[in-house]
C-alpha cells in the first residue's frame, strides 16, 4: 500500500507601503528575489478619510483605490505575479485609514501580516490626504526587513520599470 503524500506549501503575507510608483514593485520583486517560500503581497495605500459629510455618505474604498493605482502599477504587478509566479501567490491592494498603532496591529492581525518590507534608501510620495504609516509600522512588533534599493537621489521611473524586467 502506497502512502499519498502531499506536499505542503508554506505561504506568509508580505505587506509593503505604497505609493503605487516603481519603487514598490522593485521591493515586490526583491520579495520575489529572496523569499524561500510562496509570498502573498498586500501593497497598503494610506489615505486619511474624507471629512465632509457628502464625501462620507457616497465614500468606497475600491473606488478610491480604483481611482489612485495607474495602470502601470497594476501592469507591472501583473508581470511580477507571472514571471514570478512560483513565488507570489497573490497581490492585494488594501486602503488603510487609521491613525494609531492599535489600528495598525488590527489590520496586521485581520490580514495574519508575517513580515513589512520597506526601503532604506525611499520614502513615499505623498499627495493630498495620504500619509506615510511607517513609525506605525516601526511600533507594530512585525518584522521589518529593509531593503536597500541602492536609488541614489533621483531616478526616473522608467528606469525603475526597467529594473523589473532584469535580473
């Protein structure tokens, strides 16, 4: 009699901030680089609510993140997911509101977050509302694993989308 064995795959959620430029998707693919096992990515996009009562009542969350990912950014992600498609199992995109570490760890908690993956060498650029949640991050306990990017002070982001597509 013949024992089935079946192979279990070890999966952890990865969770990178966002600014939805090509900075991000090079840390997805040093994420895809390094990861000894099958990673799910959530790229959190931080955004202060509206404060108007109009804004509230027709707010949505998927519009606002429909409305802020460029279509190279979810192009690029697709061609991450596919050339690495042994490493990445899925790609989130999540809108994160809150303001406080106990929000930060819920959202942590809810999403079962193993690991933060941030730049040394970036930080976010910001627009209207948005906010950087990286001392939220800093306070949360999750494991952060820095990664240095080597961007010196400017680099174009064609250049960035280009480093995606070499090894």
């Amino acid at each position: 009699m013949s024992i089935l064995r079946k192979k279990i795959i070890m999966r952890n959620t990865i969770l990178i901030p966002t600014d939805f430029s090509g900075t991000s998707l090079l840390l997805l693919k040093q994420v895809a680089l390094t990861s000894s096992s099958v990673s799910d990515v959530i790229f959190l996009y931080s955004k202060s609510m509206p404060d108007s009562i109009t804004d509230l009542l027709f707010y949505s969350p998927s519009r606002v993140l429909n409305n802020s990912i460029p279509k190279e950014f979810r192009d690029g992600c697709s061609i991450m997911k596919n050339r690495y498609s042994e490493k990445i199992g899925s790609i989130k995109y999540e809108i994160f509101h809150g303001n406080t570490r106990n929000s930060f760890r819920n959202l942590v908690n809810a999403f079962r977050v193993d690991k933060v993956i941030l730049a040394k060498d970036y930080s976010l650029q910001l627009s209207a509302n948005e906010f950087d949640p990286t001392s939220l991050i800093l306070h949360s306990g999750v494991p952060i694993h820095e990664v240095d990017l080597n961007l010196g002070t400017y680099v174009r982001e064609q250049d960035l989308i280009a480093q995606l597509l070499t090894n």
